[in-house]
C-alpha cells in the first residue's frame, strides 16, 4: 500500500483542547494529508487507488472528505 507508513494515531482523533474530534473534522485532516502525501510522491489518484486496491471513486472521495475509511 502507498501510505503504508501513515498510521492513525489516537492524538489524530483528538482536538488541541483534548476533545474528541468530529467525524467530519478528521475526513476533512484525513483528506488534506491524502493529497499532499500525493502531491509530494508525484502520483495521481488512479496510482493510488490502484496501489491501495480502491476504487478509483472511492479514493476521490477520500481526497474529497466525503467518505470515512
């Protein structure tokens, strides 16, 4: 898998106040990292869906904060 070495950490689910982030709020981090990761790999989502064994739609929405993994 292509972000094999990203691991979600318990501090990930957690605000900077120590509450407990919100759906929403974590697809939307989830997303910015997904496409930086990418952006700095050099890849595009096809690769990277192909690669995580998705399907391309499902990684777009990823990408998107509109699906939660």
């Amino acid at each position: 898998m292509v972000l094999s070495n990203i691991e979600v950490m318990n501090d990930d689910c957690m605000d900077d106040s120590g509450q407990k982030k919100s759906p929403e709020q974590f697809s939307k981090e989830l997303a910015l990292r997904l496409v930086k990761l990418r952006y700095d790999r050099g890849l595009t989502q096809e690769e990277v869906a192909y690669r995580a064994e998705l399907a391309l739609y499902t990684y777009q929405k990823f990408e998107k904060g509109e699906s939660k993994p």
